[in-house]
C-alpha cells in the first residue's frame, strides 16, 4: 500500500524537524542522568555523531538505491507479518519517548516557572497541539517545524548577544583533566538516545526526493549546535555546569535584554514547542505504519490513542523521578534504537535486494 495521498516534504524539511527533536532531548537530559559533564563534553558529542552516522549508512543506502521508500514501506511490502513486528516495535519505543519527553517536560516546566500550573495545561495542551499535527499530516507538521526551529535559532542568537560580557575564557582547557574514564559512557549514552533514527526509518517515504540528505543535514548540524551550546554554557557557568539541573535556562536567566529583562520564560516556551515536534514526529511514524497496515481510518485512531496513553502515563508518572529515569533507561541503553533503525533496515536493504534479484532472474527467465 504505496501512501501517495499524503504530501511530500523536502528532505531539509525533514532534517529539520528531526534537529529540533534531538536538541529537546539533549536540553530536557538532566537531572534525570547521573552524567556530570565536564570539558570532555566537547570530544563525546564529536565522537558519537561520528559512530552516530555509521549507524544510519543502511537507511542512507535504502534511500539512495530506493528513492520515495522508507524500511518501514519496504519491509511491509515484502512480508506482512514482519512489518507488523516492525510496527508493533517502534509503536512501543516512540510511545515510550513520547512518554519520557512528556514527562521531562513537565519536570523542567514545573522546575522552572510553571511551579503552580496545573497538569492538565502542562501536558493536556501540548498533546491537543500533537493530535492537530498528527490529524493535519506530515507537511503541517514540517511547516511548523520550521517556524519553531527559526524562533529556537533566533533565541539562541539572542541569548549569546546578551551575555557575551559574562563569558569567561579560564573555563576552557584540555580535555580529559578530570573524569576522563567516564568519555565511552558517555559517547553510549548519547548514541542511544538517538531516537530520531527510528523516526528517519519511518518517515523518509514523506519525502519528495532525495531523502538520505536529510541524514546528511541532520547529522552535522546537530553535533555543531550542541558544541555551540555547551560552549556557551561553559563559558558562562564553568565548573558550575555539571551540578546545574538545567543549564541553558540558567544561562538564559542570566541574560539581560531591555526589551525582555530576562529570557528564562522564552527558554520554557522554546523548549515546549520542540517537545511537540518530538511527540508528532513520533506519532506520525505509527500514524504511517498502520495506515500501512490496515488503512488510514485505523492509523488515526492507533496514533491517537498513543497520545492518550501519553497524556496518562505523564498525568499519572509525571511527578515521579523513579518512573522518568526508568522509562529514558529503556530508550539510552540503545535497544530501541539498534533494533528498529539499525536492524530493520538491514533487513529491510537485503530483503529488497533479494526481492530485485528474483524480478531480474525472472525476466531474464522469460526472454
């Protein structure tokens, strides 16, 4: 079942919106890790979207050798039964990120300056923003998401104007002085968390052409923007930045524009409009799969009710810190990711190969 009722975005589209999904991740990730990030930081974010890269050179292949197809479509295409596992599997690991992004979202917006909001506006309102996005398609999600990228690119211009008379260059030196033996979990850490992989393996059929350019934009740009972040936090908090619950809203309200007095409010904005993209990145993945499957009228309600099971899990968990380690240990020990955009893909390239093969004996066969 080919999806050609549904519009095509561009791969910097994507690209796009799978950077503003990671760089919610990498903002919301403490406190809930016991990483204390030191000036190794530098080389860690280097050296995994190096190996970050390696890992997505089977989708690369797919998109470049089957333009306008995703692993998803491929393997659905060839074996019915194996893209319902595939299904059912990233179903559960975009929920559980849906869930963990929700729920540090309303721990960092409870921590910061919505300590006395209610849940419902919290959780509620951004989900209801998600269900539009998810309702309306993948391409009003991208133009969005492009919108929110801008307003995230401009703040950030705007935060590092407005405190580059606080930096301090004595922060800076060698790396791997102090804690250097914690340099590999750390590199693990931040390649298993990659969810986006999983959304790229689903998500690539959207494109109009050319889709493997998104990796080739997303990659890069993501590594160079968290340097810049951490060098600006470095440079302003120093040593200060690993005991830190949130740095980037500390470095945000240290900030003085007379126009705004402080931006800490606009960080929580900033930060909220990026969690959707993640949610409505991964619920457009299910949305796709089952619309795959069994139609477009069940891959609607299959994507809505992942939101309600989102919405409850944050309404009912989100308070609890256990349960927000526990749910982010299941997606940065890396199984989630391996498996759905490493393994299926794999699968889905040979599959497709194979598949070709047989056409190509066939014809050959016949002549």
């Amino acid at each position: 079942m080919q999806l050609t009722s549904i519009k095509k975005i561009s791969y910097i589209q994507l690209a796009v919106l799978l950077v503003a999904s990671r760089l919610f991740s990498e903002a919301m990730n403490f406190p809930l890790t016991t990483v204390q990030y030191g000036m190794q930081r530098f080389t860690v974010i280097l050296t995994a979207y190096a190996i970050l890269f390696v890992q997505y050179i089977p989708l690369i292949c797919l998109s470049a050798k089957y333009p306008g197809k995703s692993a998803l479509g491929i393997i659905t295409e060839r074996n019915k039964a194996l893209g319902w596992i595939y299904t059912i599997l990233l179903t559960v690991s975009t929920v559980v990120a849906s869930i963990s992004s929700m729920c540090r979202m309303k721990f960092y917006a409870s921590s910061t300056i919505f300590g006395q909001a209610p849940d419902y506006l919290l959780i509620i309102l951004p989900l209801i923003v998600c269900a539009f996005a998810v309702w309306k398609g993948i391409q009003a999600a991208a133009r969005s998401g492009v919108i929110f990228a801008a307003v995230f690119v401009g703040f950030l211009i705007l935060v590092s104007i407005s405190t580059w008379d606080m930096f301090d260059a004595k922060w800076l030196y060698p790396n791997f002085i102090d804690r250097g033996g914690d340099f590999w979990g750390e590199v693990a850490e931040q390649i298993g968390s990659n969810s986006e992989i999983i959304y790229f393996s689903v998500l690539a059929e959207h494109v109009s052409e050319k889709s493997q350019r998104a990796v080739y934009l997303y990659v890069p740009a993501v590594m160079i923007i968290l340097e810049l972040m951490y060098l600006l936090e470095i440079l302003l908090l120093g040593p200060f930045v690993g005991s830190t619950n949130f740095p980037f809203y500390t470095v945000s309200a240290l900030s003085n524009i007379v126009l705004f007095q402080r931006l800490d409010g606009i960080d929580v904005a900033v930060w909220t409009l990026m969690c959707i993209i993640k949610i409505t990145l991964g619920t457009l993945c299910t949305r796709t799969a089952f619309d795959r499957l069994a139609g477009k009228k069940a891959g609607i309600i299959a994507a809505l009710i992942c939101l309600v099971i989102t919405a409850a899990a944050a309404m009912i968990f989100g308070g609890s810190t256990d349960f927000v380690i526990a749910v982010t240990a299941i997606l940065t020990c890396g199984i989630p990711m391996i498996t759905c955009g490493v393994f299926f893909p794999l699968i889905a390239l040979i599959t497709a190969k194979t598949g070709s093969n047989k056409k190509n004996k066939g014809a050959k066969a016949n002549v």
